[in-house]
C-alpha cells in the first residue's frame, strides 16, 4: 500500500505528512477486513496506491469514509472477479 500526496496542491511537507498518516491511519483499522477477502485467493496479488485529490485538508473521519467507500468498491470488483 502507497500513499500519494501531490506537492502541487500542498506545498508544505508538514501538510502533506499530515494528509499522509491520517490516510495510513484509516487503512490499518479497515485492513484486516480487507485482508480477510484477499486470503481467500491466494493466486491474487494486488498492490494498492491511494492518492489524494482534494484541495484542502479533510477532517480524519472524512478520509477514513473515502477510503472505506473506495476499499468497497474494490471489494466488489474482486468478487465479481473484474480486472482493472
């Protein structure tokens, strides 16, 4: 799992390494949910990037409801057996 912060919308270091570890943050606490589903397959790999897009700092709550939104979606792809 990467994290992406662009430097063009934040152009300090502080900012982004916030932006950063309230991201990682909400991974761990939604990941073993998310592992469970990819030890079912074991011939899957997947690498995960999560890049963020808004212009302004988001409360943590705010993030951890993206990225469970997006861990879904992803979710329900992987079932349905799409490729990306």
């Amino acid at each position: 799992m990467a994290v992406s912060v662009p430097k063009r919308l934040f152009k300090r270091a502080v900012d982004r390494n916030l932006i950063k570890r309230r991201i990682r943050e909400a991974y761990r606490h939604n990941k073993p949910a998310f592992y469970a589903l990819m030890a079912r397959d074991r011939n899957r790999s997947l690498h995960l990037l999560v890049q963020y897009r808004h212009r302004e700092i988001k409360a943590f709550q705010i993030i951890q409801e993206g990225l469970l939104r997006s861990l879904t979606k992803l979710e329900d792809h992987l079932k349905a057996g799409d490729s990306f």
